[in-house]
C-alpha cells in the first residue's frame, strides 16, 4: 500500500517535469502556476520521506518528591530482528521506550515534545490518576505539553501514546513502562541479588492498519527485538534470587509469562506488594498487566524466559537467563526453544 502511494506521488513528479518540459515557451503565468505544482508536488514527496531520527535521552530530574521527566516522540528506524528494519514511531527513539522509575506519592510533572512534523502524539501513564481529556490530550505536531499528575499506587505499569487511533500509536512502537516503586519497598527487596525489566510487545507488517486490525502478528518479542535477550542475557549467580519488572503491552495478545526450569517464588500482580502470589509456574499478564517476578536459581546454565503461548515464542519471544558461577557470561550459544 504504502509503495504503492510512493509510486504514485513520484509518477505526478514525473508528469509534471515532462509537463514543465514542454511548454518551455509558455508565458509567465503557466511558468508560476507550474513552480507551484512543483513545489506543491516536492511538498507532497516529502510529507512521503520516512523521517529517521537519532534517539534522544529522556530527561528526568527530581526536587523532593516532585519529578520532573521530558520525552520525546519520534520516528525512528528500529531493528527488530537481525537486519529488519520498522519504520517506528516512538518515545525517545526506542521501542519500547525509556523504562521511568518513580516513587509511590510523587507529584510527575511530565513534558512530551512532538518532533514528528506530521502528526499528533500523546501519553497515556497507566500509573497515574489524571483526567483523560486533560492530561492525556494530544500534543501538536513540533509543540510540546507539559502535564501534572500523582503517583500513588505502586506497581509495574504501561505507558503508551493515547492518540487515535491508539492501535496504530501502540502497534507503530509508542509504549513503554513505568516502575512506582512502594513507598516501604516489596517485602523481599533485602533477598533480590539483580533486577530486569522485560516489556512483551507484537510486530505487525510495518504501518498497516488492516494487518494491526486483523492479521496475526509477524513477530511477539521481548524488548523489541527477537534477538534482544539472546544476544545479551540476563545474568546470575548461582543461588542468587533475581527479580523481573514485566509488563506484556500487546497491543492485542495476552502473555503467559514463564521461567524454565524455575518455579517463582513470589509474584506480586501488577508490581503491587499487596497482590502476592507463591510457587506460580507461570503468570498471565493481560495486555497492559505488569508484574514483579522473582526466582532462585540453583544450578548453573542457561533458563529460557518465554511466553508459554507458543506460536508467540516462536515469533520471537525468547529470551535467556544465563546463570554461571561467578555471575559472568560465559560467552556458550545460546539454547534453542
Ligand atoms: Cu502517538
């Protein structure tokens, strides 16, 4: 569709040059209506032009417990297996985007700057009680929005572009998550040895609203990539107790989040302390759901990380804990799954 559209606008280039061609004698008023067309036309080219631009660091400051985080929306070309390439429209320029860590009881003020020239963005906090139609708004095309709200719930949440249609925002690469950590911390925090963040997310065919509609999803990957967490696992130590900050964002699929070779220990259900759970083989996170994962690993070697639906892992989304020793990786191939 979108080559098709390409082709088309370089075919009304093509006519008008051979147009401008032949009247090369015409007076000077065909002369400006033609300037215009082409100008008109090589604005039309460019509004076709896939922008590419460079991630920005988000910028987050804090003053007791204000918060102060500026991010970015942008588009951006991002690698989501070895050598694909989509064209994603993002927060900071990565998919998925900065992971925010705040405190239970912050005030966020949040600033989003639009540097897409084309089109409005937005963000939507899932850990946040705001109005909607007032601190989720739009922000215009090179403007930016700066935005109030508390934090008061703990857990492990989504962030996302709230723009309509927000299938299209979400599925283009526009989410992240935001850790608020509880303001007496998680019973377990003293027996945790190492933390990770996982964000499960889908890859449809780049930009097609038809395929984000109703088509399966081309790959279902961990950190934005089918190669994220095997290429560089997450590593242990033997006997070391290790927590993840999870959060499945779709945007359409559900997660049946899974260790091998693991029993969790505890699970807090949406990174809340209060919604613990004991000994889950496996725990289910709704698109959007979060949760805080924690296991021990007791024998040295590599642990597959997967969503047990398995058409999605085999989509991608693997990734591996590799447990050594000495908490040092060992450089070993990586097991297949
Ligand atoms: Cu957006």
């Amino acid at each position: 569709m979108k080559a098709l559209t390409k082709g088309f606008a370089l075919g009304i280039i093509v006519i008008l040059l051979l147009s401008a061609c032949s009247k090369v004698a015409n007076n000077d008023a065909s002369h400006h209506a033609n300037e215009t067309a082409t100008k008109q036309a090589v604005a039309a080219t460019q509004a076709e032009e896939k922008l590419n631009q460079p991630p920005v660091e988000p910028v987050v400051t804090r003053d007791g417990n204000k918060v102060h985080i500026e991010m970015t929306a942008q588009v951006t070309d991002v690698e989501i297996s070895d050598g694909v390439f989509y064209n994603a429209w993002t927060f900071n320029g990565t998919v998925p985007g900065p992971v925010l860590r705040v405190k239970e009881g912050d005030e966020i003020t949040f600033t989003l700057k639009n540097m897409d020239p084309y089109i409005p963005h937005s963000m939507d906090f899932h850990a946040v009680h705001a109005a909607p139609s007032k601190k989720f708004i739009d922000v215009m095309p090179d403007q930016e929005g700066t935005f109030t709200y508390p934090a008061n719930n703990p857990g492990v949440f989504m962030y996302h572009c709230g723009t309509k249609p927000v299938l299209a925002h979400i599925a283009n690469g526009m989410y992240g998550v935001i850790i608020v950590e509880p303001k007496d911390g998680y019973p377990s925090d003293s027996e945790i040895d190492r933390e990770y963040t996982i964000v499960q997310s889908e890859w449809y065919k780049e930009n097609d609203m038809e395929a984000f509609l109703n088509e399966e999803p081309e790959y279902v990957v961990f950190n934005g990539s089918d190669f994220a967490l095997k290429k560089h696992p997450l590593l242990a130590k033997v006997g070391d107790k290790v927590r993840i900050y999870v959060n499945n964002v779709g945007p359409n699929e559900v997660s049946s989040f899974h260790i091998v070779g693991t029993v969790m220990d505890r699970v807090y259900l949406d990174g809340n302390p209060n919604n613990v759970l004991y000994g889950m083989q496996t725990v289910m996170l709704a698109a959007s759901g979060g949760a805080v994962v924690e296991v021990t690993v007791t024998e040295a070697g590599d642990y597959p990380i997967v969503t047990h639906q398995f058409n999605h892992a085999s989509k991608g989304a693997v990734g591996i804990l590799r447990v050594t020793e000495d908490g040092l990786d060992n450089g070993n191939a990586v097991m297949g799954h």
